[in-house]
C-alpha cells in the first residue's frame, strides 16, 4: 500500500510534538505572505509528515534545483492551501516558499519575526527528522496567531518542513513517530542485536504504556514484538487481517519507501485481549529490517 493511500485512511491524529530533541514552542510570530489562501482546508499530522517525506524524497531523486521549482509551483502536488512545503539552508536562507516567495534567496536568521522560528526547526533538522512547535498567523482565522506543529527533515545541506495548526485530531501520532524515530536511533547506536532484545521486552524502555516498538525482517520475520514475544521467529508474510490488509506486506513497503502509516485489525495489544484497529508508523532501521509502533482505536 502506498504511502498517500493510506495517509488519506488515517483519521485520527496527535495534538502533541514528540521532537527528535524536546523543543519548546517559539514564541516568534512569522509572518504569512499577503497571497496566502484564506479558504484552507485543515490537514491533519500525518498528512504533513507524509508530504514532507514525499518530498524529501523528491528532492532525493530529482535533484535540489528541480525539487525547489516543484515546492514554489502553488499549482503542484508539494502545495494544499494551508499545507505546503517551505524550504532552507542551514545558514537560514530561504530556498523555497510558496507564500513568501520575495524571501527566496534571502537570510532569515536576523528576521525578527521569523528568525526564531528558523533557528529551531534548523536545530531539529539537524538530526534529520523531527517535531517543533511554534507561533505562526493562520491565515484561514483572519490572520490570528496560533499555534502551529512543524516537521521538518534534512537533505544533505539542506532542510525543508511543513506544518499544521493546532489543535489537529485527539490521537498522538506524533509521539509514536518520534518513539520510531528514537527506535531507529537506538538501534543505529546500539546494534540490532541489542535493540531487537530492548525492543522485545514487554517491561522495557519502548513499552509506553499501549504504545511499543516491534520490529520484522523484509521477508515478513517477527524480530521483536513485546505484546506476543512467542511470535518472534515466526513468518507474517502471509498475514491478512478480516479488511484484506496484508500486514507485514505493507508495512515493508511503507518502511522502503522512507517510513509511512499502515492501518490494519490485529489482537496484538499487551494485556488487553479483543480485537482492535491500529494506526501504525514504520520506517527502516537497518538494511533488511523495519521498526513500528502505533496506536489503537477503540
């Protein structure tokens, strides 16, 4: 399954940022260009995480220069009225805006409405993905101030982001994405020998509560999976869950294609037998294996 297929699936989404650093709200005040869409649709985290991934992967695959033509096109994939995608150097240049197209070109570090915001979102691009949260006017709200979550992710030199307006949907999406995030991390500093052992165990550090990290092999292998340890070792390849989703397949997709969300049906959700919905992120921790986490719907 792909990525916007299932992003358009996914219905309930976080209030809170989990950063790959805790940042804390910037108290700057951006300013939106004058030709900023007044009529916007709210869009919810997972659909901004997903753009900025897509995007990434653009630039990726396409080149810097193409990618930045293709994030200032307001008639193209990268903009959807009040979610767009903003680009930046590390210097604080502006590389692509939308909305703030005289900035092109431009520092914004010594900017005193938008300096702060850009320092922050560079901090957390620093480490290559993340969440921040920050002042900025809503142009869909007669220009009122509000508060906005961003996520940003780093290409080589350069960093881009996007954002939405809080509050969004009640589910926190955003923590399982950084608690994925961090799996991913740990793993790279740790080996997959100890991560796997970390992530397998239901009284450890990546059990929070119903949220936990599992992770699969590209073949469909259960590695780690705290709520049914017996199942580690066994296949899910051929997995469908009672909608026709098959689980470990999509996932695996999702995880190649840079990380995405997957919904499926499962009964795996520690102590607390039934069947539920789960809304699960995943993404690649090594070359042959992906991590996940998620959340359940009641």
């Amino acid at each position: 399954m792909r990525r916007g297929f299932t992003v358009l699936c996914l219905v309930l989404l976080l209030l809170a940022a989990g950063c790959t650093s805790s940042v804390p709200p910037s108290n700057t005040t951006p300013t939106v260009g004058a030709n900023a869409s007044v009529n916007a649709t709210p869009h919810t985290t997972a659909q901004m995480v997903a753009l900025v991934h897509d995007a990434a992967a653009y630039a990726r695959s396409h080149g810097r220069e193409a990618a930045l033509a293709a994030f200032m096109d307001r008639s193209g994939p990268f903009f959807q009225d009040d979610l767009y995608i903003y680009a930046y150097d590390f210097d604080g240049v502006t590389l692509a805006h939308p909305l703030q197209t005289d900035r092109v070109g431009k520092s914004r570090l010594d900017e005193k409405e938008i300096g702060g915001f850009v320092r922050q979102m560079r901090d957390v691009a620093r480490n290559g993905t993340g969440f921040g949260r920050f002042r900025y006017v809503n142009p869909a709200h007669g220009n009122a101030t509000e508060t906005k979550l961003g996520y940003v992710e780093r290409v080589d030199d350069w960093w881009l982001g996007s954002g939405v307006y809080l509050p969004v949907d009640p589910d926190p999406t955003a923590e399982t994405v950084s608690l994925v995030e961090e799996a991913v991390r740990y793993a790279a500093a740790n080996g997959k020998a100890a991560a796997l052992a970390a992530f397998g165990d239901p009284n450890g550090s990546f059990v929070r509560g119903d949220r936990y990290v599992f992770a699969y092999d590209l073949n469909g292998t259960v590695l780690a999976l705290p709520a049914e340890p017996a199942s580690v070792g066994t296949s899910h390849w051929d997995q469908v869950d009672p909608n026709g989703v098959r689980t470990a397949r999509q996932m695996r997709e999702a995880a190649l294609e840079g990380g995405g969300f997957v919904i499926y049906v499962t009964n795996h959700r520690l102590n607390r037998p039934g069947i539920w919905e789960k809304h699960v992120y995943v993404a690649m921790a090594g070359d042959d294996w992906f991590v996940g986490s998620g959340t359940y719907q009641e």
